[in-house]
C-alpha cells in the first residue's frame, strides 16, 4: 500500500494504535504484514498511540473523559517524575545522597551552636576538604534550599496540571494540555 499525501495513518497491533506516521515517514508497506488505517482529520486530533481499537468494526475507539483524564494525569506525573530525578541528579550527585539529610540536620545544628561536635559529618567533610565548617554548613543549608525551592516550583505546577486535568468538562480542554517545566521559565 502506498500512502497518500496530507494523510495520517495509524499502525494497529494487538487491537491497539502502535504508531501514528505521514507519507514523509513510511511511503508504502506490505498490506499482509501491516495493518495501518488512514486517519479521518477530526481522528487526528485525538488518537493518540495506545488508542484501542476494534477490529469488528475497524474502528479506532475513542477514549471517553475519564480515560483522557487518565491519560492526562499519567503524562503529568512522567514529566514531573523525570524532572523531580534530573534535579536530584544535577543538585545531589549520589555521594551527597548517600548522606544528605545527615548534612541538613547537622549544618542546622553546627550554625545554630557553632559546636562543631554537633556536627562529626560535616567537621569529617570540612576537614578533607580543606575547609572551615561554617563555609561548608552554609554551602549544605544553601543547597538544601535551592532545591527545596526548584522541588516546590515542580510541585506547584503538577498540582495545577492535576486540578485542570480534574476540572476538564471536555476532551478537548485535555488535548491542549501542556507540560511546560516551571524550571525552564524561572
């Protein structure tokens, strides 16, 4: 089968949309091997990869609300998954991980006594460093607050995107719905 010009075809296996591709994408495929329907533009709008679809029929089955919804929410909660571990990853290498909320609690404890003895981790660290102990508990409460701040920024926008998702009265609201990193624009 050869495709057409200004169409969108869907690839369906196991009564499921597998791919969605144009003319620019695959120019033809073997009918025998590959079950690919053309798409109706209002379908463009809304099928989605996953989309079950009905073989008796031949019908790509529209997804009602609530799977929308669902759909939504689990695309709202992978974004915010992926920043949520890149953050950590780019703000607390693995080693600082391992120790970090020793670090909070004893930078917190050192510049509230200025006892060093309250803090036998940071004082460890201070000392193979190189550096003095208040430098490094302020550098930790710093950090600890820089990231509190950018976790809190990721948090406040997917719970906006929760409560629109929630509050949608229509499929179309859902399929303007943008994850947009509150990271990227602070």
């Amino acid at each position: 089968m050869q495709a057409q010009e200004n169409t969108t075809y869907a690839i369906i296996c196991d009564n499921a949309v597998t791919q969605l591709f144009t003319k620019e994408d695959f120019s033809e495929w073997n009918e025998e091997n590959i079950l690919a329907i053309p798409l109706t533009a209002e379908q463009v709008s809304w099928v989605k990869v996953g989309d079950r679809f009905d073989s008796a029929s031949q019908s790509i089955i529209k997804p009602s609300l609530d799977e929308f919804k669902t759909k939504a929410l689990e695309f709202v909660n992978l974004n915010f998954e992926y920043e949520v571990s890149a953050l950590k990853d780019e703000l607390l290498p693995l080693d600082e991980q391992l120790t970090w909320d020793s670090q909070k609690s004893e930078a917190k404890a050192f510049l509230s006594s200025k006892n060093p003895n309250d803090a036998p981790l940071l004082s460890v660290l201070a000392n193979a460093r190189g550096q003095e102990l208040e430098a490094l508990a302020n550098k930790v409460l710093e950090k600890s607050n820089d990231y509190n701040a950018k976790i809190a920024l990721l948090v406040g926008n997917r719970q906006k995107l929760q409560a629109q998702i929630q509050n949608a009265q229509s499929i179309s609201e859902l399929e303007n719905l943008q994850y947009i990193s509150p990271l990227k624009e602070a």
